[in-house]
C-alpha cells in the first residue's frame, strides 16, 4: 500500500500536469468509487472547473477546485493515478477526467477498495481530516513533544501507535519498520514507557525515513508506480523492512521477521531490544 512519500511523489508528478487545466468531462465508472455519493454528483462537482492546486494529507490527494470545491483520493491498497494522453482506456480504470489539453487523468484500481470523495468548501474539507488523521510528520507540528504528548499514558505498541493513522498521518507498515530501526526501539515496546531521548529518536526516525523515501521516488513493492508507469527505489535502501536473514548495516546481526500489529515486522534482535515483561504486569 502506498505510505506518505508514495502519495508525496504522485502528488510532485500529477501537480504540474493538472494545475490549471480545466476538467471537461468526468466518467466515474465504478460507484464504488464514490461511495455514499453516486457518480453522478461527483461528475457534475468537477465538470468544467479549473485545478488550482494538487495537495496531500496523510496518504490522501486533494484536487483543490476553483469555487472551494476539493477531489479528496485515496489510492488505497493497489491504485495508481496516471496521466494519459492515449484515447484508450486501460485496464481496471475506474475513473477517467478528461482535461483540457486533451490529456487524462485516470484511477485504475485493481482490487477496486480506493476512493474519492468531493466536499464542498474548506470547512468541510478541514472536518473531514479533522475526524480522519492526526498530525501531519513532515510539517512543524510533529515535535518531540508533540510526539510525547500523544504517547503519554499508552501502553500500545509502538508499531501499532505508528499505524494508527489518528495519532500520525501517513506511516505505514514499511516507514515505521525502518523510522524504528533507525531509532533502535522494538516494534512491541509500550509506546508510553519510551525515554524522552527515545521520543526523540522516534520522530527524528520517522522524519528520516519518510524524508529518504520521498528523495527515492518511494518504494515500488506491490503495485505502485509513478505516473509516468516508473518505479521509485526506497525498496533499495530498507535497512529492514523485508531484509529478513540480511545483516544489520549496523551492528551485523540478522535481521529478524516477527508480527506486530498483525502485520510483517522486521527487526534488529541486537539494537532493537524486546521489551521485558515488567513485574508489576506479571503479577497481575
Ligand atoms: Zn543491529
């Protein structure tokens, strides 16, 4: 699935392409797509409107409309925004904006669970993040102790707390092994029980690792590609996710695969360290 520096790379590539053209027509093919509104709706928002500007939240596209009308994408699982200037419509395309310079956007969508969602002025724009993601990792707000005030109190794994889009937008499975790994923390460590120094390494890890995936075009794994059908090559530079029997570039020790937040989980045995079983839980 595609994390933030994927979407950031699509966004980078699709921006130029789409601002300030005009959308003529709209064909949403799939109702599934735009799911409660029906196609319908979501064609006539955007029909004849001009882009202003192409933005990202979290792992979410935004298409900012002129009249304060936003296109919110996510690609979900396995779907791909090209630009197209064949008239021919590819496979599993379910949705295709034909713009005015003759060129296409198109979301194709093999197992078809991406979305798109128009709403109406900023405010509605605001709340519909507002109740969906927490904040923003690449912006100034994610501090150490923005970081440390989220984990207060908690006793959830770390890797899950990373996942929970709410808490942090736009860390998925593969940048919370590697901002992990970079900060020397075991995935299952309760993320309330972390020292100040290790909320630091946490967030400058997670910073690092999204920063390095965004200069690496992303990591194609799966089904991602660049609009123009390139592939970004993080996949290149894990230093763990998916590197299972490999040395650490650290300290040497095979990397291991174990579960954490019922996902695939690569560690460092040696400079990730589980967490002991605190007496006073084992008690209980
Ligand atoms: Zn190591």
């Amino acid at each position: 699935m595609p994390e933030l520096p994927e979407v950031e790379t699509i966004r980078r590539q699709l921006a130029p392409a789409l601002e300030r053209r005009r959308i003529e027509t709209v064909r949403v093919l799939d109702p599934r797509w735009s799911e409660p509104a029906p196609p319908e709706v979501i064609e006539d928002a955007l029909r004849g409107r001009a882009i202003e500007h192409v933005g990202r939240r979290g792992k979410y596209l935004i298409a900012s409309l002129e009249d304060d009308v936003h296109l919110v994408m996510h690609l979900r699982m396995t779907g791909n925004l090209l630009i197209s200037a064949d008239a021919e419509d590819p496979p599993h395309l379910r949705v295709a904006i034909e713009l005015d310079d003759g060129r296409r956007l198109l979301f194709v969508d093999v197992r078809r669970f991406g979305t798109g969602d128009v709403l109406l002025g900023g405010d509605a724009l605001t709340d519909y993040f507002e109740s969906r993601l927490g904040v923003e990792p690449l912006s100034a707000d994610f501090t150490a102790e923005a970081l440390r005030a989220l984990a207060r109190g908690r006793m959830q794994p770390v890797k899950a707390f990373l996942l929970n889009q709410e808490r942090i937008a736009g860390v998925g499975n593969i940048y919370a092994d590697e901002a992990l790994w970079r900060a020397k923390i075991h995935p299952l460590r309760p993320v309330g029980t972390l020292k100040p120094a290790q909320i630091q390494a946490l967030r400058d890890g997670v910073v690092e690792s999204l920063e390095l995936g965004i200069d690496s075009k992303g990591a194609s794994i799966d089904d991602y590609r660049h609009v123009d059908g390139e592939r970004g090559s993080f996949q290149d530079r894990f230093a763990a996710y998916s590197r299972a029997g490999e040395p650490c570039f650290r300290c040497g020790a095979p990397i291991e695969k174990l579960r954490a937040a019922g996902r695939g989980t690569y560690v460092c045995p040696n400079c990730q360290r589980r967490p002991r079983v605190r007496r006073a839980a084992a008690r209980s």
